[in-house]
C-alpha cells in the first residue's frame, strides 16, 4: 500500500474509533447528547444519540479524507514543512478522538473541563503551527495560503515568518486562558483569531503594493 493511501486509512479508522465506545456506552446515553459548550463551558447545544454517536465521527472522517486527498494532489506540497504536513494529516483524527468520547461523557453526567482543555487543545495547536510556518516554503494546501503569498516567494516566506510569532504568542495566551476564569475564553480567542488570521493577511498585502 502506498504512503498516502495507508495514511488515509490510518486516520480515517482513528476518527471512526470513538464509535466503539458510543456502542458500548449506548444504554447508558441520554436520548440527547451534549455537542456543544458556550464561552463560560456551560452545555447549550444538543444533538439526537444516533447522530452524536455516528454521525460526527463520520463528518470528522469525511472531512479527513478529503483534507488528505488536497495535501496528495498538491502540486506543491514537497515544499511544505515535513512536521506540518504530518500535524495537518492527523490533526483531525486526533481532535475526533479526543472531543467526541468528551461529549459521550459529559452526556452522562461526568465532570469535564471543558473550559481547560479547548483553550490547551487550541493553543497548543496554534504554538505548533507557529513553529513550522517560517520553515513551510510555497504550497496549495499548507500555509497561509493568499493570492500574493502565492504569486511571490519572497512575499510567502516574509509572510510566513511573521505569522509564525504570531501563532506562537497566539498560542500561549491561550494556554494562559486555561487557568483563567471560562467567561475569558471566548474573547480573547476570537482577539487573537482576528489577530492571526488578520495581521497576516494585511501584512501581505502591503508587501504586494510594494511590489514584493
């Protein structure tokens, strides 16, 4: 079996495995399972038992599949970093193993902090990108991925070098808001999603109306 093909596979089982333990936990369910948390990690979004069950571990592989078909068709992806095509391919399936048997718990009844580990979870995502985005040269699927970042190199890896920092910082505020009051969370992650994503993005264009 090639590479990539026994990567499919290999994530695409590791999102579906969390349906086990929704099988053998199902009598023990509540009809309606908690999905979903606000901003101070209180429940406010439910989904029926079959679909909590199956259905997003599903979703989650086939969203996987799909992001595993884009990194093997790049044209370009021999120029990404290594380490984050390899974060990129199990990021799903990591997630899926992790988030769904944390809401077949909580659905029964038991005490997760879910305040503590989506802002680890997240931050620990965003330090890890961080660190490999200077070092990801031009690329399709992996990267930040705009029409001046694409069109000059020098533009993508001035870009990419900045963002890195950023994501790092990013990042460790978020763990910081781990240890914070859950009412925080909210805000600053959408701050510092604003900032990551945005700075980043005018960064860039302002190197292109340099002619860079």
């Amino acid at each position: 079996m090639k590479p990539n093909n026994a990567t499919a596979l290999a994530t695409s089982i590791v999102c579906l495995l969390p349906i086990i333990p929704g099988i053998l936990l199902w009598d023990q369910l509540p009809d309606q399972l908690i999905i979903h948390w606000n901003g101070a990690g209180e429940p406010d979004g439910y989904a029926p038992k079959a679909l909590g069950v199956f259905g997003i571990p599903l979703l989650m592989c086939g969203l996987n599949l799909f992001l595993q078909f884009g990194l093997r068709t790049d044209p370009k992806i021999e120029n990404a970093s290594k380490t984050l095509v390899l974060l990129a391919k199990w990021f799903i399936p990591v997630l899926t193993l992790i988030l769904v048997p944390v809401t077949l718990f909580a659905s029964m009844g038991a005490e997760i902090p879910i305040q503590v580990i989506v802002p680890l979870l997240i931050g620990v995502m965003l330090i890890a990108i961080g660190n490999y985005l200077p070092k990801s040269k031009q690329s399709y699927t992996v990267g930040i991925r705009l029409p001046w970042t694409l069109n000059s190199e020098e533009n993508w890896n001035r870009t990419h070098h900045l963002a890195g920092y950023l994501w790092i910082g990013g990042g460790v505020l978020l763990l910081l808001c781990a240890f914070l009051p859950a009412i925080w969370f909210l805000p600053v992650l959408v701050i510092i999603m604003i900032l990551v994503a945005g700075i980043p993005f005018a960064y860039s264009y302002h190197l292109y109306r340099k002619g860079v």
